[in-house]
C-alpha cells in the first residue's frame, strides 16, 4: 500500500488532504512540519497549506528527499521559493471559486484536467516566477501560476485546495499524485 505522509504547515484545510488520501485508500500519516525527512518512510510527501512561510519547520528539507512531493497553496509558494523562483502577494487577495486553464494534457499531476477545472483557491500570495526546471502548467485570470511540475525531480505544486469540496476534480490531482509516487 502506498504511504503518503502530510507535512503539517498550519493550514486551515490541512486535516482534510489527509483525509482524502485516506479516502482514496492510502496509507497517510499528518506529520508535524518540524520532522525532518530522514524520519519518515513514505512513497511521497504532501507539503500543506498554510498561513506563513515563516512556521514551515523542516519542510524545505523535503525538497532534497527521493520522495516526490506535491505542495499545496504555501507548499507550492515553498518549493519556488526555495529553489530560486519567486513569491509575491496576489492581486486577487483571498478565497475564490477560479477557473483554471491547464496548458498540458501530458502533464503528470494535472494533464488529466485537460482543458480547464473549476478550483477553490486563495491568491493572498502567489508564485510569480517558476524556478529553474519547473513548467508552468496551469494559469487563471487571477493568478500567472495556478500550478507548476518539474517532472525529472517529481516536484509539483498547485495553487489551490485539491482536498476541498469546491473544487470539482480534486481527488483527480492526488490520484495522479499517488501514480507519480507508485511510479518511483
């Protein structure tokens, strides 16, 4: 069975991704975002949501793993930050019901959206510029980067809330998320 473990970043919503990864069947662990990643033994980590990018612990380290990991909302914002992109505040401030235009059917994490989902999102910040090796592979009226991949370092992000009810497809996102871990 495959394990997930869900990086807590002080999220509102962050009991319900690891909800629905159990929902989907998944072995998942909620992990205090202070736990460094020679800690756990998992097929893939979710790096979660959250108010400030200031309280995200070790999260970074997990950048490093040979774990692939799918950030959501501050977990994306995290992964460009970190690895040279860049963050700012979004014109569009707070939560929203946000179509959002997927540019690739091949992409692994949200190719199966193709063309355009509906999403529950929070643009208060924003990725502003993709780092180095990532695609930019979903945009909206509100938001340049509504989700990126770098799919030779199984590093991937999404703006917004995939574990939410108001947004249609997002048991999709980690059902292809797990097929990226199971893949590894």
């Amino acid at each position: 069975m495959t394990k997930i473990v869900v990086v807590d970043n002080h999220g509102q919503f962050t009991h319900l991704e690891d909800r629905a990864l159990r929902d989907l069947g998944v072995d998942s662990e909620l992990i205090d975002n202070d736990t460094p990643p020679e800690d756990v033994d998992a097929d893939g980590v979710v790096l979660s949501g959250g108010p400030d990018m200031d309280r995200t612990g070790e999260s970074a380290a997990y950048l490093e793993s040979d774990m692939p990991v799918l950030g959501i909302c501050l977990g994306m914002q995290l992964i460009a930050e970190e690895l040279g992109g860049r963050v700012g505040g979004g014109e569009y401030g707070g939560y929203a019901d946000v179509t959002v235009d997927l540019h690739s059917e091949d992409d692994p994490l949200t190719g199966s959206l193709y063309p355009e989902t509906r999403v529950w999102a929070s643009h208060a910040d924003e990725v502003k510029e993709v780092p180095d090796g990532f695609e930019r592979t979903a945009s909206s009226d509100v938001c340049g980067v509504e989700a990126m991949s770098d799919t030779d370092r199984d590093l991937y992000g999404v703006q917004w809330h995939p574990e939410v009810a108001h947004t249609e497809e997002g048991d999709e996102i980690f059902e292809n998320f797990l097929e990226i871990c199971a893949g590894n």
